[in-house]
C-alpha cells in the first residue's frame, strides 16, 4: 500500500469538546452560540500563546496540534483554568465545561488536517476525562511525568473505540497539593525488593524531609524578579500601597472554596479600614484566581508596591494557613510565615497577619483604628463559616446566587439577632435585585433595603456598605442633600472603599455636582483597576455634565471595548455622539440599546432617572429622543 503524497509526522494532538452543548443547545440557542463562539476564541487565543495551531473546530470541537507534549498540556491547564473562571460568573445551568484529552502519536498530515490512530486515540481520551478536566494518553505521560508541577492518576488500560489496542490512560490532577504525585500505577515487588524498597522509603522520607525544610528556607529568602515602576500601569500612591492575591486553596475539595476566598477578603476589608494604606479591591485582585502570573506583573496591573500571597488548607479541626509579603520594588520577601492551629482560632489567625502587614509597612494605628479593624461581628464559629458562604454566592452577582446568599445571612439572624454585618448584607441583595432588573417591585426592594441598613447601623455604626446603600437609595429618591451626606459618611469609614467611591461619585453627578464628582470617581477607579462596568459609565455621566465629551466619548468607548453588552454604556454614548452631532455613530448606540433589551423604554427611563438639574436632564433625554427617533426613521 502507497502512501504517496502524505506525510506522516509524530506530534501531540489535542481534542477538547464541550460536556453538555445538546442540552444547553435546547434551552437557548441563541446564548448557547454566543457562549461557545466566546470560548473557542478563548482556546484558540491561549493554543497560539503555547505554540500551538488549531487544526479544526468542527461545532462544540477543538482539535489542535503542538510540536511539544509539555506545550498541549499546559495550554490544557490554561484553558480549563480560564473556562472555570468564566463559568463562575454564569448561571450553574448555562456553564460550559470542555473535557480535553491529548496524545502523543503518529498521525497523517495532508494539507494541514490531521488524521490517523493519533488524532482518534486523543478523541477518545477526551471523552475518559471529567467535565473541566484532562486525560492523556501513556505516550504523551511519558514526555511530562516530571516536567510539570502536575500530579496524574493512572486509569489503566483503556479499551477504545476503533483501536485495536488498549491504551493507556491518565487523569491530570490540577491541584497544587497534587503536584509531583502518581496514584494508581501498581508495580510488582518480590520479598527481597520489598524489604529493599522499605529501606530505600525511609531514606527517601528524611530526605524529602530535609529538602522541603532547605526550600521553604528559599522560598522565604530567595527574590523575585523586581517590578518595574516605568511599567506600571498607574503611579505609586504616596502612602503602603498593596494588592492581596486570592489565597489558594489547598484543601483538595472545591466546596472548601468559600473559606480560602472568605479569609483573602477579612484581611483585605481590615487592611482597607486603615486611612495610611491604600488597598486594591477584592474584585480586582480576584481576577489572578486559579492563575500563575508572576508578582511582578501583578504589581505592574495593579500599581502597588506590595503584594501579599498565600495558601490556606482547611481540615475538619485544623487549619493551615501560609502567607507571605513581597516588596515587589526589591523582589525581597518581608516575611513568610506558617500558622497551624485549630480552625476555631481562625479569627486570631486573620488578626495576626493584618498586623504583621501594617508592622512589615512601619503602618502606625490609632487604638480607635486597631479596634476597627479587629471588630468581629460574631465569635461564633459556625456562624462565621456560614457568614463566608453566603459572600461566596454574593460576589457572582446573577439572580440565583443573590437568592442564595440572603436565605444564608437570614438564616444567621435567625440565630445571631444582632449581627449588624449580616443586616447589611441581607440589604445589598435587595438593593442588587433592583439595579439586576429582578425586582417584581422595585420601590418594596429598596424600601426593604434602606430598612435592613438603618437596623446594620443601629447595631454598628461603623458599617461604610449600609450607610453607602443608604445614602444611594437616598439619591434615588430625590433626597439629593440626604444621600450626599450619607455617602461621605460612607467614604469617612472606607477610605479604600471603591463601591462606596463610585456611588458617591453618582450620588454627587445626580445631584448636579459633577466636578466634584470626577476626582472621587477616578479614586474609585484607582482602588479597583480592573474597572467594572459601571465605572466607566458614570465617569463619562460627570464629563458630559461638565461639557467635555470628548473625554465622555473616550470613557464610554473603552468601556464598551470591555463590556461591549452593558446597556447603559450604550445608551449614553448615543447621547453624547448626537451632543458632539455624530448621529450615525449616535444611531447605531441606539440600535445595540434595544439589540440588548428590545422592551427598552425611553420614557420610564426619563421618569427612573434622579437627576437634580432639570436642564441637563432635558438635554440628556432630548439626545437621546434623537438618538432613538433617527434610527426609526432609518
């Protein structure tokens, strides 16, 4: 038999397939295209960052090949890692996993298609792998065993379809505790090499002890690479500035999630407290979850000097927890430290390290500000772990997790009836439940919410989030002098709050303050620089209040470029594009308003609206008359 005209090459195939795409298919398929076109640009984008070129990606498919085993299979780790973090902010039934299986083997290439027993046998290890997980074949394991900081767990013998012979097969355990472990491979010992063997795991066990005491060693003592300030993407602050990187969880089990994000937020919610620090936002510094990106580059994003890491494991009775704080400037390491202790002196523990931030800094408190921030809302244990549960569900903010995250902290009052903080977080769900467009009354929702803040408050004065729902609901209820009041209030008690920044900034445009608006606003944007979307949109509110669009224009566009379906991005950028009399730009912004929400009403947003300058708000709602008025002439 010929082969004349192929030519046969050995490489490392990749397949990855989507679990579940006929059924989610069924549901929606219009958010079920949009959602797999998204993440095969996704996969695509980090196979060619590793070296990889996609082959084919025939519908829910993704077949690519690399000239290096080590390359696919970090590239398989790169992809489930960002398609987790994507699916975290999705409803749990519009979630999309892939499973992913790679093999080394002998394939036939014929203008740049791959086919043969290599390209099948990946096939059929994707379909061996988890939903979110990796299999690769024996060959491909071979190539990686020790090269990687992965562990594995033979699965055997596989038989497959359409090959004749078994194949080997190996589940890729992602976990860093997993790293450098092989489980299930069984290897037959005689008498004589059992003895032997024991002999030889003994030594291997004070040597192992040895070596991981001596790396820990230079693991506190070594540098990192140092940070570049020309390559920072803002200017230091003037006083300790420092990003807390999400704590990893060493536990083994997903579910022990909440606690390792939980203990990351107290300490970055204590430190924040501190008027001499300046403290990055948990939603910016949780956007590094599940990643490896080096310090260095995290200062750069970020624009700080310091960043703090580190790895919790939680037992039933213990926990370990491992922290460590890096001047990124000298790539020095201030200090590390292990803490083991029972799990009931986590808040000890939490205390401990924000002390030895602020005493690593040369930050000096007031007795008035340690008190603060070492103010615990509850003792109780089992209130607390369940208090961390219920903020895990509330920072994916979509309908279900809200619903999920109020029954928790009503659950708590039930059994703590003074527990100011699960008050105020009860209100934010009211409060989100309006502003998702979930609320079947949205004057009940938010008369609900001012109720449950004034009763945080009436616990606990010193509560920035309940005085910062309070003063904003304010706002919208043309209480324009009472809310302002209200949000400085909230601003004084978080000097590093970016929510609370970026409602007063709101609170002061609504109330036809928009110069003083923009410097609070920017500082919103300087404590959470990855910017969400409504950052944007209210910095370019103030700037077309004051008359500069082309800076409103700017704002917008770069928010849109972000978030290209948050509707209120559109719908201002239409009315400044007629104010600057750019009305085809203006009309297309009106067609993607209604594109994203064809029930949109022009007229109960005019009446929705809270501004306090009549004027403005005419020439606002007349833009945007126009904007919508064009495009139905058109």
């Amino acid at each position: 038999m010929t082969q004349e005209g192929f030519k046969r090459k050995l490489t490392a195939v990749l397949s990855a397939d989507a679990v579940g795409y006929s059924r989610l298919m069924a549901e929606d398929e219009a958010a079920t295209v949009k959602t797999i076109a998204a993440y095969r640009e996704i996969i695509s984008s980090l196979i060619k960052q590793h070296r990889g070129r996609v082959v084919d990606s025939p519908g829910d498919n993704i077949l690519a090949e690399f000239s290096s085993v080590v390359d696919a299979v970090q590239c398989a780790v790169a992809v489930q890692n960002e398609i987790q973090t994507r699916n975290a902010e999705m409803a749990e039934n519009r979630r999309m996993e892939f499973r992913i299986g790679i093999n080394l083997g002998d394939v036939i290439d014929e203008d740049d298609r791959l086919y043969g027993d290599g390209v099948n046998i990946a096939a059929r290890l994707e379909s061996l792998a988890d939903p979110g997980g990796i299999c690769v074949s024996k060959t491909a394991f071979d190539q990686i065993e020790t090269k990687l900081p992965l562990g594995f767990e033979y699965l055997g013998e596989q038989t497959v379809k359409n090959i004749p012979k078994p194949v080997g097969a190996y589940r890729v355990l992602m976990q860093p505790d997993d790293a450098g472990k092989v489980i299930g491979e069984k290897r037959f010992l005689g008498r004589f090499s059992r003895r032997t063997a024991m002999t030889a795991i003994v030594i291997l066990v004070v040597v192992a002890a040895v070596l991981v005491g001596w790396n820990i060693y230079l693991q506190q003592s070594r540098k990192v690479e140092p940070a570049s300030v020309e390559k920072m993407a803002f200017p230091l602050p003037d006083k300790p500035s420092i990003a807390v990187l999400p704590f990893v969880n060493m536990s083994g089990d997903p579910e022990q999630e909440y606690f390792s994000d939980g203990l990351t937020e107290e300490i970055i919610t204590a430190l924040a407290k501190v008027p001499k620090m300046f403290v990055i936002a948990r939603n910016s510094t949780f956007v590094y979850k599940d990643k490896s990106a080096k310090v260095q580059k995290v200062a750069e994003d970020l624009g700080v000097r310091y960043v703090l890491e580190g790895s919790v494991r939680k037992g039933e009775e213990k926990v370990r927890i491992t922290a460590q704080l890096i001047d990124v400037l000298t790539g020095h390491h201030l200090w590390a430290e292990r803490y083991d202790r029972n799990l009931k002196d986590i808040f000890t523990v939490q205390d401990e390290i924000t002390m030895r931030i602020l005493s690593a800094l040369e930050v000096r408190l007031t007795d008035g500000e340690q008190a603060l921030i070492q103010k615990k809302g509850t003792n109780n244990l089992k209130t607390y772990l369940k208090l961390l549960q219920g903020i895990h569900y509330s920072h994916v903010v979509n309908p279900e997790n809200v619903l999920k995250s109020r029954r928790i902290f009503e659950e708590i009052i039930t059994e703590e009836p003074n527990y100011a903080f699960a008050y105020s977080q009860i209100a934010r769900t009211h409060w989100l439940e309006v502003f998702l467009g979930k609320s079947k009354s949205p004057k009940e929702s938010l008369r609900k919410a001012a109720d449950l803040a004034k009763k945080s408050l009436s616990i606990d004065q010193s509560l920035g989030a309940s005085y910062a729902y309070l003063g904003h609901i304010s706002i919208m209820r043309r209480n324009w002098e009472k809310g302002t009041s209200l949000l400085n209030q909230a601003v004084e008690l978080e000097p590093n709050g970016a929510e609370s920044h970026y409602l007063m900034g709101m609170g002061l445009s609504f109330s036809g303050r928009p110069e003083e608006a923009i410097p609070i606003i920017k500082k919103a944007i300087r404590l959470n620089p990855i910017t969400p979307a409504p950052y944007y949109n209210i910095i370019a509110i103030a700037y077309r209040m004051v008359g500069q669009l082309d800076k409103a224009i700017d704002w917008l566009e770069k928010g849109i470029q972000r978030y290209p379906n948050f509707l209120f991005s559109h719908l201002n950028l239409s009315a400044c594009y007629i104010l600057a009399g750019r009305e085809q730009e203006a009309h297309k912004e009106a067609k993607e308003v209604l594109r994203l929400n064809p029930k949109f009403s022009l007229d109960r947003f005019e009446k929705a609206l809270p501004l306090k300058d009549q004027e403005e708000k005419k020439r606002f709602i007349g833009a945007l008359r126009k904007a919508f008025s064009s495009q139905s002439d058109s």
